[in-house]
C-alpha cells in the first residue's frame, strides 16, 4: 500500500511538472472571434468613412472650380474719373477684357499698368464686384507745376508725376 501510495505521488509529481514545463495552449473562446469581427468592422467603416470624405471633398472642390471659372467672368466694367482716355484705352493699359475671370484677376497689377502707361492718371482703384462687375476709379493727373528746361516745358503733377515734356506753354 505505501508503495502503492508513494508510486502514485511519484506519478502525479511527473504530470505536475510535464504540464509547467509544456507551453500552454491558448484556447480559443468564441468571444475572441466576436472581438476581432468587430474590430475588423470598425477598420473597414472608418477606411469606409475617410474615402468618401475625401470624394465629397474633390467633388465640391471640382464644382468650386467649375463654378468660378464659369460664372464669374467680367461682363461688365464701369470706369469712372477719366475724360482723357477711352474705356477702350484704359481696358487694354490695364490688361483686362470682357469675358476674363472676375475672381482671377490681378487688380493690383493692372493698377500699377495704369498708373504706369497712361500718364495722366494719378491714381486708380480696381474693385470687383461678384458676380460680373468690375469697377475703375480714376483720379485723372493735373499738371501742377511746370519748369522750364532747354527751351522745353516739362509738366509736373501736384503728386510729382511727370506728365509731359513741350516746346508749347501751357494756358492756365
């Protein structure tokens, strides 16, 4: 009997030791695979979500462009200040035709062309006015003073603008 006893201790000792020293084996739960089917969903919604974020974004961009490109074009341009010049004239000085982009153009650059080209314009102001409108302001340049030079008049803005260099005085 203590043989017995001691061989069936011996015994259970072994069995002890084998499992510990064996890598346990992980069970699998049906709880595990509810987990990760879950957490696959929730990666393929937020991909989902981030695609179609980023297709409605283009899209309004797209319609944006569209949109700017088609309707907002210079139909109609008011020039106001200047009795020396053509609209004509003042239009091709500062770059600008009928039909050019409102949102796109460049009025800071066509102010400097006008100042620049047309010599008795003092000052000019360029505003836009959505959807089709653009509006010129001009303050047309008088001369001020003039001086004498080499037989020669040269004409000068109150602002200092050289406006024009004559062998003619003059009136006023």
């Amino acid at each position: 009997n203590k043989e017995r006893m001691a061989l069936m201790s011996e015994i259970e000792i072994k069995e002890k030791t084998d499992e510990s020293e064996a890598p346990a084996k992980k069970i699998r739960r049906p709880r595990d695979r509810e987990n990760r089917k879950n957490r696959a969903k929730t990666l393929k919604s937020r991909a989902l979500l981030v695609f179609y974020s980023i297709v409605i974004v283009g899209a309004v961009a797209a319609v944006l462009l569209v949109a700017m490109f088609t309707f907002f074009k210079i139909n109609t341009v008011n020039i106001e200040g200047s009795s020396l010049y053509t609209n004509e004239e003042i239009l091709k000085a500062a770059g600008i035709k009928l039909g050019d982009g409102l949102l796109f153009a460049d009025t800071q650059a066509a102010e400097r062309r006008l100042e620049k080209e047309l010599l008795y314009v003092e000052d000019v102001s360029l505003n836009k006015r959505i959807p089709s409108t653009l509006n010129i302001k001009i303050t047309q340049a008088v001369p001020t003073y003039s001086v004498e030079y080499n037989g020669k008049y040269i004409y000068v803005s109150k602002g200092g603008k050289i406006l024009e260099i004559s062998s003619k005085v003059m009136s006023g």
